[in-house]
C-alpha cells in the first residue's frame, strides 16, 4: 500500500512566497486519497534560528520530529513525503536510509549549501546536503546519513560555486535535463544500490509545464522525461520512498492548470 505524508512546511523556502507552498501542498491533498493520506502539523511561526545558521530552525526541528514519528507509524508501506519546501524529503530519506539506497534528487538547483556557504540561510537550499549529513543537530541526517557517491542530481541548472565544489570533490552523479529520459537509470544502477529514494522538486520542470514553482528555471524538464525516467529507474531497483516538494500556485485556478502533471507524477512513483 502507498501512504501520503503531506507536509506543509513553507519555513525553510527563501521565496518572499514561500507560505504559498500551504496552498499547493492542499491542492495536492485535495486529490489524494483521504484513508491512506496523513497530515502533518506545521506550526503558523517562522521560528528562531537559535545561531545555527539555519533561518526558522527552531520550527523546522519540530517539524522534522513530527515527520520521523508519522514515517515510523507506518512500517512495511510505500511512503510518499508531500511537501511544502524541499527540507521535507530529509527525515524521510533518514528513514529510507541504509547502505544499499541510492537518492535521485530531481531539482533545478543543488541543494547542496551549508550553514557556512549559504547566501539565504534557507534550509530548502540546504536539504540535499543535510541528507548527506551536513547540517545542524536536529536538521540533517547524521544517523541514517546517505553517501554522495550514493546521491544522482537530475536537472539541476542553476548551481553556485560552492555547490559545484561540493559535487566535484564528493562523487554525486549529475544527470541533465536533456538526459534525464535516456541515462538517468544508468546512472542510478551505477551506484550499486538495490533501493532508491526519489525526490522531485517540480521546478526541475520546465515553466512551459509547470508555472506553479516559486522561482522558475528555463530549460527545465519535460514531465513525460521525468515519468519515464521513474518508470526505467523502477524496474531495476526496489522503490524505498519518495518526496514531491515545491508548488507554489498563485492561485487556486493556477493550481488547477498544474495539478495534471503533479497527478502523473505521483502516479508513477505510487504505481505498484
């Protein structure tokens, strides 16, 4: 059975829109079905960053918590993570986490920032770094930690220096948006793993596709790539989890327009 853990967190987005990830978080609930769909509560205030470098951590570790205690209720079912911003997707590849899993981090950016590197302080872009275990006690993964040579970005076209220093030196397998349909697989057999956890953050698609993102990327990839690139990721390695994150509509007739694409994404990735 396929369970769906939404979780509207908007605390750990830089976008002066960031509390529109609510809104496309409960479109998306809107279509889900309700007996196997769970709701995590996400505090109203930002929160303190109590000096870890991390803007509203204080809220984003109880959120955090709540998610990794809701993952844990449900042993023995796919879990498919709903966010809100892209932080959502680290307890739950923790949860995932063992030394035969692999992470496909579809995204137009890196993810990769630190405390010390980032120019936002924003956890979103942070997330995928924390999940390798680089961040404060409470946000990242330190038990459970993924290894970079074990991490595949699809998508990503829009990365800092210190991002591309982190992927040069650590071993992270980039796929781009033009190759995600043909060799993305590829790349996540190369790993050697036998499970895989994927994350998509809608702006790895392009804005002619998807408009609801919070800052769209041109270039971005075709919904029908990404789909297909699950379907052939999935046939040679076990399923683990998965995360959807980033809508962001600015309306709920904008949300309408984008829900097909989210629908044949979730699809694929909850498709026994």
């Amino acid at each position: 059975m396929t369970r769906f853990i939404v979780v509207p967190q908007w605390q750990g987005s830089p976008s002066a829109r960031a509390m529109s990830l609510i809104d496309g978080a409960d479109a998306i609930q809107s279509d889900l079905p309700s007996s196997a769909t769970t709701r995590v509560p996400v505090p109203t205030e930002a929160g303190e960053s109590l000096d870890t470098g991390v803007h509203r951590a204080s809220t984003l570790r109880r959120v955090s918590q709540h998610v990794r205690e809701e993952l844990s209720a449900f042993p023995g079912e796919r879990l498919i993570v709903i966010g809100g911003d892209c932080g959502v997707a680290v307890p739950a590849i923790a949860h995932a986490a063992g030394d035969d899993l692999a992470v496909v981090w579809f995204d137009a950016h890196g993810d990769l920032h630190s405390p010390e590197t980032s120019p936002s302080g924003a956890y979103s872009g942070m997330a995928l770094r924390a999940a390798l275990g680089t961040a404060p006690e409470g946000l990242g993964a330190s038990i459970g930690a993924i290894a970079p040579e074990r991490v595949v970005l699809a998508g990503a076209r829009d990365l800092d220096l210190d991002e591309d220093l982190v992927i040069s030196e650590s071993g992270i397998r980039v796929v781009s948006a033009d190759d995600i349909a043909g060799s993305l697989a590829d790349a996540v057999v190369a790993t050697g793993a036998s499970r895989v956890f994927i994350h998509i953050d809608l702006d790895v698609l392009d804005p002619s596709h998807m408009a609801g993102v919070s800052v769209a990327q041109p270039f971005g990839a075709d919904p029908a790539d990404v789909v297909s690139a699950i379907a052939a990721i999935r046939e040679r390695l076990e399923l683990a989890g998965a995360s959807i994150a980033g809508f962001a509509p600015r309306s709920a007739d904008a949300a309408v327009d984008d829900m097909g694409t989210i629908l044949r994404l979730i699809g694929a990735l909850a498709k026994k």
